[in-house]
C-alpha cells in the first residue's frame, strides 16, 4: 500500500507542507505526505529543501518507484518519526506548470486541427518539446501552431482537475491521446486524473498546470526539428 499523500495531484500552488518522515532508505526519504513531483508523464521532478528547525536541507530529486515517492536529501539527515517541513522550489515548479499547460493546448490544437496524436513530450526547467508523426510539416506550419496556442492561451481559459471513474472517462475517446486505448486501459486503477483546459481540451494526465491560461504569458516557438521519416518536434518556452 502506498503510504505518501501526493498533495500536488490535488493542488499544483501547494508550496509547502508539514510532513512526517516514515522511512529513511538507501533509494531516499519517505514522508506520510508530499508537495514534491517526482517526474513522470514527460514532466521533470521537482527540487527544493526539507526544512527542520533553522536547518535546511536540499532536496535535488524526487522520484516514483513502486508507486511510492523517494526523496533524495543532500547536506543532513534524518530519522523516522521527526517532523519537517517540505518546500518546493517554487519559481522552478510555476514554470514548468506554464509550459505543461502550454503542450496541452498545443496538442490540442494538433488533434482537433489536424488529427494528429501525440508520440511524445517533455518538460524541463527552461524549455519544452512536443513531438508527433506529421510528414506535411515544416518549420512555417510550426510556428503558426505555436502562434495560434499563444493566442488561445492569452483567452484566458480555467484549468480544471479532477478525477473520474476510469469507466466513465473510457466512454470518452477523445479524453486518451492514444493509437490503442485497449492496451492503457489494462495498466489505469478504478479512477483517473481529468485536466481539462476548458472550451480547449481535456485529456489525462498526472502533471501539474496553472489554473488559468493567462498565467501562461507568453508561449515561444524555439525551433522546430525533423526527427526521422515520421516524427517532428517543436521546441518551446515561456
């Protein structure tokens, strides 16, 4: 059973929280409740500090592994049972959440526009990419999509999270970016995570956004890449 409360899946402003340290292992440190990311779905884990007292010690990763979430500590220690405060690195985090927003507009754009799924993201700390199969592409094309989520973003559409029984999210192809939904169903529990980005797309995912899309600012196209016969990827940043 897992024991860590992921605190972000229901509040991405979630700075800070008081936590309990549970396990102290040779992977990291586990607490009873976190506001840290630990990576995942293309979006990069967070960093940050545990604060104990007037003592502050670094956290350089969070990562999932057997559905619990290991912290990696750096400068000091800690012990079963002691008390902490955890702290995200809160300018680092707000930015990723502005470019994760800002792939899901733009790959909504490349579903209802041009019927194209996605094969793959990530989000980093300073810059984005987007990839998927689209041989008319080029670098013109690239840039008039980035312009047009730009534009939609600058609406200032509400983002929503929920979840929802897995039963009832499957009668919704449009809500799974993927070719064969009948091979991810089999690995999803009893509900899912909804994002929706109202009047805009909803699809799920884990990762954590901005609650509105003016937060976003500005969305800038990068470059644009040709990777193989197929795919093509977008670079872009806020």
């Amino acid at each position: 059973m897992v024991k860590t409360e992921l605190l972000y899946l229901k509040d991405a402003y979630l700075k800070e929280t008081v936590a309990q340290v549970l396990e102290v292992t040779e992977d990291g440190v586990i607490f009873d409740k976190t506001v840290f990311y630990p990576g995942g779905g293309g979006q990069i884990h967070d960093t940050g500090a545990v604060i104990v007292g007037d003592k502050r010690i670094n956290v350089s990763r969070a990562f999932k592994k057997g559905g619990e979430v290991y912290h990696i500590i750096e400068g000091g220690e800690l012990s079963s049972g002691e008390e902490v405060i955890l702290r995200i690195n809160w300018d680092r985090r707000y930015r990723i959440m502005k470019m994760h927003t800002s792939l899901h507009i733009i790959g909504a754009i490349m579903y209802f526009d041009y019927n194209v799924l996605i094969t793959g993201s990530n989000i980093y700390e300073e810059y984005a990419r987007i990839d998927f199969p689209m041989k008319g592409m080029n670098k013109e094309l690239a840039l008039s999509i980035v312009a047009k989520a730009d534009s939609i973003a600058k609406e200032g559409h509400e983002v929503r999270t929920y979840f929802m029984p897995t039963k009832e999210a499957l009668k919704h192809r449009e809500y799974f970016r993927v070719a064969d939904i009948s091979k991810y169903a089999k690995y999803l529990g009893d509900e899912v995570r909804i994002v929706e980005i109202v009047g805009v797309d909803t699809e799920l995912d884990g990762g954590t956004h901005v609650k509105n899309t003016k937060e976003i600012g500005e969305i800038k196209f990068l470059k644009y890449e040709s990777k193989g016969s197929k795919n093509r990827r977008i670079y872009i940043t806020v």
